[in-house]
C-alpha cells in the first residue's frame, strides 16, 4: 500500500467520523433573564408573613395581658383578638393571592 492511498483512507475515515459532529443541530443557547416579577412578589410575600407573624405574637400575649389583669374583660378582648388575627391573616392571604396570579 503506498502512502498516498494510506492519507487518502484516512483522510476518509476522519471524514466520515466527524460529519455526524459537524452536521449535527446546534443546541439553543440558554436564556439567562431572571423574571423579576416572581422575585418582587416572593420578596412580598415573606414581608408580609414575616410582619402577620409578628403581630399575632404581639396580639396574643397583649390579649393574654389584658385577660389576665382583667378577668372580667375577657368576653370582649377575645373579639378584638379574633377579629384582629383575622385581618392580619387575611393580609397573608391576599399576598399569596397576588404571587400565585403572577
């Protein structure tokens, strides 16, 4: 076998070997955004839990206080703590609302 018939088999097997690379699809390049919008409202979404939790501790050992300084009181204080604990919790409530519409 001479060498020119050797360069020219292997100049054909290296051409066979990389055509399946060199005509293979290109992957697509990945999109690097950050959606912002998800970020704002998760952000949101943990300032008001965190401030909801804060001010049910506040609310429940403030009614607790005042129970345990005035026994008789306690019919009323019980529906200012409910009521309050509500509107706190509802606060919770609409914020996950808006984060699981966006």
């Amino acid at each position: 076998m001479t060498r020119k018939v050797a360069a020219v088999m292997l100049i054909a097997v290296l051409a066979l070997l990389v055509a399946p690379v060199t005509f293979a699809q290109a992957a697509a390049a990945p999109e690097h955004t950050t959606n912002w919008v998800s970020v704002a409202a998760a952000l949101a979404l943990g300032i008001a839990a965190a401030g909801c939790g804060i001010g049910q501790g506040m609310a429940t050992g403030s009614a607790c206080e005042g129970a345990a300084r005035n026994p008789g009181a306690f019919g009323s204080i019980r529906l200012a703590f409910i009521l309050g604990v509500v509107f706190m919790e509802s606060l919770t409530l609409y914020a996950l609302l808006i984060v699981l519409i966006k």
